[in-house]
C-alpha cells in the first residue's frame, strides 16, 4: 500500500463528514492544550484552524 492509496482512502472517510472531522480536530487540540504550556495554546489553535481551512478548501 503506498501514500496515494492512503491518501485516498483519508479522503473517503472524511468526504461528507468535514464536521465530524472538525469536531475532532477540536477535541484533539483541547488534549493537546491540556498536556502543554499555556503559551503554547496559540500554536495549538493555529494549527487546528489551518486544518479546518485546508478540508474547508477540500470541498471545492
């Protein structure tokens, strides 16, 4: 199995669930916030938002 097919099948399971994967994203940022510094937060939440624009660009 090479990275396109994993690539693919990553598009699959997120094709029509982009809020579900949001909600995850957010979930995953918040654990990730919970084991960090707090001055790390904002390079949490930049990177959670970059993801939810990328899927976001995806649906085009």
């Amino acid at each position: 199995m090479g990275i396109e097919d994993l690539v693919s099948k990553a598009k699959a399971a997120v094709d029509g669930n982009e809020e579900q994967v949001k909600d995850a994203l957010d979930k995953a940022g918040e654990a990730v916030k919970s084991r960090t510094n707090d001055h790390q937060d904002s390079t949490v939440d930049s990177v959670i938002e970059k993801a939810k624009d990328y899927l976001d660009e995806q649906k085009k």
